[in-house]
C-alpha cells in the first residue's frame, strides 16, 4: 500500500471482553461506514489476544469527522459497556515508510 505521504494513522490498540455479543457485526460495519469517509485512505487489522486495528486518513480534520461521526459514536459507546476490557488509540503523522515482499 502507498499512499501520499504524509497521511496520519489512527492506531487502535485492545484487548476484548469475553463473548462476541454482537462485537464482528459491528466491526465489519464500523469498517464499512469508515471506508465511505471523506479522508479515508486505508484500513488494516489483527488480533492474536491483542487487538490492532490502524486506519489511514488525509488529515487531523478528517480523523475528527470520523470519530464525531453518530454510528461510530455509537459503536464507541458499546465498545466501553461491552466489547473491550482496555483501550489505547493513538494518532501519529506518517511521514516516511518502507515494505518487503518476498
């Protein structure tokens, strides 16, 4: 993946409650509803007990957008009663990156 560089990265970092309790439907919305977003550029995620999920975006603005937006206020709200036991997000300018494939 390239992208334009620089872009800003929204990494979010979880470990999740026992149970789906409606968790991958909502997730696999979430990623849906993100993917039409003005600024959105990209999306990757992997859980192995711990959960990353990093999402790609133009700006600052359009990260704020997302996180206003009502439906992922309202995933955001169900995640704290009832997906995830820790949370960390962090949002970093990419400036530089580098790939191997073999």
């Amino acid at each position: 993946m390239e992208l334009q560089k620089p872009y800003y990265a929204v990494i979010f970092t979880n470990t999740r409650t026992e149970g789906d309790n409606g968790y991958s439907q909502m997730a696999e919305e979430m990623e849906k509803l993100a993917r039409k977003q003005p600024g959105f550029l990209d999306f990757e995620s992997a859980r192995d007990g711990l959960g990353v999920t990093i999402s790609y975006w133009e700006s600052l603005e359009a990260i704020a957008n997302w996180k206003s937006n009502m439906e992922h206020r309202e995933a955001q709200k169900n995640g704290i009663k009832k997906w995830y036991s820790w949370y960390k997000v962090r949002i970093c300018k990419v400036e530089r990156e580098y790939e191997f494939t073999k």
